[in-house]
C-alpha cells in the first residue's frame, strides 16, 4: 500500500491510497465466494451457478462491496503511515474497482492545525482576593429572606407597589398581530426584580387587582428574539391576584428553620460559604484571565468543524437552561448569532491550546481521576455510580469527560507556574444584582 498525503490548507489534509492489485484480487475472490455461497440465481441450486452468472447478475454489487472492503481495511493504517488524525467525517471518493489493476482511493478532512504554543510559562496575572465583609453577610441574609417570604393576599383595594408578588395574564403583539413568544397565563412576578423587559414591570406599580393595561415598549437592537429586537411591542396585560410579601423574622427561630443553632451562628456558616465561594470565584477569573493571554498570544486558524460543533452543544446548553426555567427557546437574531460563534471560536481555540501545552508538557488524566470525577458526578446528581458510568460510556462521553480533566490539570499547571500578584477584590456582579 502507498499513502500519499497533502495539505490543502492549515486545517485540512488530503490522503491518497494505492491498493496494490493483488491485494484487490484477492479481495475480489473472497467477496464473490462470499456471494456464491448464497446467491440465487434461477434454475441453479445456492453455490452451483457458474462464475460468469454470478458476475452478471451480482458484479456491481461485488465490485462495491470490494470498494467498501479495501476502504475500511486499510484507512487506519493509511492515517497512521501519514501521521494525520481527522476531526470531521472524511469525505472519500474512490476509483472504480478493476480486475488485475491496483485500488486508488482519496480522503479529505480537517485536522487540528499545527503550530507551537507560545509563552505560556510565567505568565503574569492579578489574583483578586477579596475579604467577606459584615454587609456581604448581611446583603446574603436578606436574598435568603427574600426566597423564604411569604406571600399574602392582600385586602382592600390597594395599589400594586414594589415588592409586591403579582399573577397576571399578558399579552404581546407586533403590528397587531401576537406573538407566540410574548403570551402568558397565570405569569408569577415579583414587581422590583427586574427580570422582565426594562419598563415592563414599571407598568405593573399602581395598578389593582381586576384591572387590565395595555402599553408599549421598545425591544434594544441586539434582543435576542430576531423578530422582536429593535421594534415596539403592545403589550395587554390583566392583574389577577395581588400579594403582599412578608418576610420572616431575622431571629434565632428563622436560623433554625435552615439547620443552624443561633442567628449568629447562621452568620457565621455564611461567612465561611461566602470566603469558599469569593476564593472560588477568584480562581474563576484567574483561570478566565490565563485563557484570555493564551488567546492572544497564539494565532492559528480554527477546523470549521470543531466551531459548528461547538456552536450546536452551545444552542443545546442556552436551551436547556431556558427550558428547565420554563422560558420558551428563542431564535437568536443575527447578531447574537454572530456572538454565539465568536464565543464557540474562543472555546475551540482555548482547548485546542490547552491540549497542546498537555502534550509538549506530557500532562495525562490516569483512569483513577476519571473514576473519582464520576464518584463526584454519582454524589452532586444523586444517581447511582454505576447508572453515571452506564450513560457516560453508552453516550461515549468518557473521552470528552477525560478532555476536560486535562484541561483543568493543564490551567492548574500554568498558574503554578505564572507570576501572581493578589490585589484587593470588588463586588461580584452576583452580589450587584442580589
């Protein structure tokens, strides 16, 4: 066999391979003794019809299945007498298969670009470290106070104010005409939180219980839902209950209520979850901040493939998270689109660097870590160990579970080995927003 490789680009290769004839020969004979075996072919029993009928009534297909045959057979070897590993589907066209002449047969793919990763030891980073604060214990406090509230209905004939907890009915519609994405029956909103539309809620303050409003409000130009982004909605809305929110009591009783002994003692477990969770986050933009280096220290040119792959277990992830909220998938306009894909392009890139600093570094993930992580996994989603492994290995998930264990061995590394000065740390845009 000759192998024959060319690069058509920095991401992709072309493999050309030479069957020599008597390899195809011999194919040709054990494909159509194969057929002979049970062909049927009117007026001879199975494996009496001579040679010449089997051709004509089976040649192309024998012929095929010779093509397929010596294909199969022999690309892996092909790849590896090339040194080349495809990332995408090879597309491969092959020559028609002859009698006493030699098989050819030509593959293309992408392939992960080469190039040598640069300056990637001692970096210089900024750790942010950020001490917990009484008013970080005290805003935290209160988030917990907001979730436990209670809401009561409210009697009389008062006004909707901030703070209140509302079910309504709304409806919005462009150019007369709803759209889908824009009704709801029974919506739940805490009027103040700001999740809806800028204006939305502003709208709600004043109102009664019975009542109905309609208004407009204009969609920002990069709005994620194409049809609406850029363009002014009349919304129809009907508020149909109205409860006030009442807070418990910041006292011993509500510290018990969440396992704890004392309020002090409440205070005190948060502090120690907010120190876990400001070092973590730190961690985070350090991690975020080496990418971001890398990214820019090494230019190379990105397998299309791996981007369009990335950008689908992206949409996948955007709805899921919408869904398990109870938010209907929207379409994404142009322009979140575009985001979307600079992103997927980031990501492919940052991996595909990390991966080659494991290599030139001989960073490797042991089957003892894999293990562990799905022990982890098995305990954080309450699943059996053996269910976690069963969907992991049915899905061949295993390998991109082994991927992510190197790149974080790998970030762990260049951290190690970076130049790194803490400086106080600010508010998380978490705390910001409350």
């Amino acid at each position: 066999m000759r192998v024959n490789i060319e690069s058509l680009s920095n991401t992709e290769r072309k493999v050309e391979v030479f069957i020599p004839r008597e390899e195809v020969t011999a194919k040709i004979e054990e494909v159509f003794n194969e057929i002979k075996k049970s062909a049927k072919i009117k007026g001879f029993r199975p494996g009496k019809a001579p040679r010449k009928i089997i051709e004509a009534a089976y040649g192309n297909y024998i012929f095929d299945e010779v093509s397929s045959k010596l294909v199969s057979e022999s690309f892996k070897k092909a790849l590896e007498e090339a040194s080349v590993t495809p990332i995408s589907r090879p597309q491969i066209i092959t020559d028609r298969v002859e009698q006493d002449k030699e098989f050819h047969y030509t593959a293309t793919f992408e392939v992960i670009p080469e190039f040598e990763v640069r300056d990637y030891v001692g970096i210089e980073l900024k750790k942010e470290n950020r001490k917990v604060k009484d008013e970080d214990i005290e805003r935290t406090i209160n988030q917990i106070r907001e979730r436990s509230a209670q809401a009561k209905p409210i009697e009389g004939d008062r006004e909707v104010r901030s703070g209140d907890y509302l079910i309504i009915d709304y409806a919005g519609s462009l150019d007369g005409k709803p759209v889908k994405e824009l009704q709801a029956k029974d919506a739940q909103v805490v009027v103040g939180e700001k999740k809806l539309i800028a204006g939305f809620e502003d709208n709600l303050i004043g109102m009664k219980k019975g009542e109905e409003k309609e208004f407009d409000l204009t969609y920002p130009e990069d709005f994620q839902m194409r049809d609406i982004s850029g363009k002014t909605v009349r919304f129809r809305i009907s508020v149909k209950e109205v409860l006030e929110r009442i807070l418990p009591e910041l006292d011993d009783e509500f510290a018990k209520d969440l396992g704890e002994e004392s309020l002090e003692g409440l205070k005190k477990k948060i502090g120690e979850d907010l120190e876990k969770r400001f070092e973590r986050e730190s961690e985070d933009r350090l991690r975020g901040d080496v990418i971001k280096i890398l990214l820019e220290k090494n230019s190379f040119d990105i397998p299309p493939t791996l981007i369009e792959d990335e950008m689908v277990r992206m949409r996948r992830e955007f709805a899921y998270n919408l869904q398990r909220h109870g938010i209907q998938v929207p379409e994404l306009n142009r322009e979140a689109e575009e985001k979307l894909r600079e992103r997927a392009a980031d990501n492919v890139k940052a991996s595909i660097i990390l991966g080659a600093i494991a290599r030139k570094e001989g960073i490797k993930v042991e089957d003892e870590e894999i293990e562990d992580k799905l022990v982890e996994i098995s305990r954080s989603v309450q699943v059996p160990l053996e269910k976690v492994r069963e969907v992991y290995e049915k899905n061949n998930m295993i390998e991109g579970l082994e991927a992510r264990l190197i790149e974080d061995k790998v970030l762990r590394f260049l951290i190690e080995k970076s130049s790194v000065k803490e400086v106080s740390g600010e508010e998380s845009q978490i705390d910001k927003e409350g």
